[in-house]
C-alpha cells in the first residue's frame, strides 16, 4: 500500500487515541443523555452493539485487503510483491478505529459486569479470569500468526467478521434478559446475623 512516507506502526496508535477520545464522550455525555430520555441501553445492549462494530471493523479490514489484492501488480501475492497497490495505507483507519469503538463499549461493560457481579471476596479472580481471557485471546492469535500470508489475507479478516456476526445474534438472544441496568447494582454486603434477621 502507498504510505507516502507515514510508518506502519502509526496506524495502531489511533486504536488508543480513538478510545482516549470516544470514552470520556460516552461517559459524560451519550450514556447520560440517553438516561435522560429514558432510553434504555443497558449492558447487553452495548456489548451487542460493540459486537456489531467489531464485525464491521472485519469487513472494512477484508475489503481493504481485496482491493490491494486487485489492485497489486502481483495479484493476490501482494505481500511478497517489489511493486505496493495503488492505494493509500490510510484505508486501514476504518478497520482501527471501528475496532478501538468496539472495545469502548465491550470491554468497558465486559470490566463492569465482572466487577460488579463478583462476589465481594472474588473480585480481583473474576477480573483476573476476565484478563486471562484476553492473553488466551492474544495467544491464539500468535499460534495462526503463520497463517496469516498470501493468498488468504482477505479471510483472515473475513471470516471471524462471519464468526462473529453469527455469535453477536446468539448473545443478544442468550443474554437479553439481563439488559436491565438494576441487576449491575452491588448488593451492599450482609454479615450472617443480618441474612437471618431477614428470614
């Protein structure tokens, strides 16, 4: 791809920009706007909703990667090619920052909800098991790092795209019921003496 001088590894730093940015916006301004108008985007809402962002961040990465493909000299073996496709490294930008938005409301309501519905004495394991989560995530995705080479590039975006798009309806149908923003709320903790007087 044309660079026109722009370094490659610029392009990943506008994920933490975009999420510098987005989050204070979402905090002090949609998410309060929206109680306002008693609009009701709870938290299975905004995980579905970053789902569907990550699946577009998929598809905006895999047509990039077919239109360098058509565009490349060498075809669909554009990554080994002497000559670039005709076409500007900032195209990637949309894949970035559809993925840096996806995280602002997954991984933010992901954190919340294994946060706040941990037992009191277990929220630091729950978290850790969240975190964990990710490393086995990043872990995979070094394990498929030789698959990832001409010709298969646009499905190496594609088809977790599908993946995911295909996972995004099962969660919303699996977990909808829980879209209340109530069940978010810690209990305050009980000593036993407390939980007996109740019964």
């Amino acid at each position: 791809m044309v660079t026109n001088g722009a370094p490659n590894d610029v392009l990943s730093n506008f994920n933490a920009l975009t999420i510098i940015f987005v989050i204070p916006i979402l905090t002090f301004i949609i998410y309060p706007t929206l109680r306002r108008y008693k609009i009701n985007f709870g938290p299975i809402s905004r995980i579905t909703f970053g789902f569907c962002l990550a699946t577009l961040a998929g598809l905006a990465g895999a047509l990039v990667q077919w239109r360098v493909y058509a565009l490349s000299p060498c075809g669909n073996q554009a990554s080994t090619c002497d000559e670039v496709a005709p076409i500007s490294i900032w195209w990637q930008l949309a894949n970035t920052i559809l993925s840096a938005l996806s995280e602002c409301f997954c991984n933010v309501t992901a954190y919340e909800l294994a946060y706040a519905r941990a037992p009191h004495g277990m929220k630091g394991l729950v978290v850790a098991f969240f975190l964990f989560m990710n490393a086995l995530s990043s872990a995979i995705g070094e394990i498929l790092l030789p698959a990832t080479a001409d010709p298969w590039l646009v499905w190496i975006w594609g088809a977790p795209a599908v993946a995911l798009a295909l996972q995004t309806i099962a969660f919303w149908f699996r977990f909808r019921h829980l879209n209340s923003e109530a069940w978010t709320e810690e209990e305050e903790p009980t000593t036993v003496v407390q939980r007996e007087e109740k019964v």
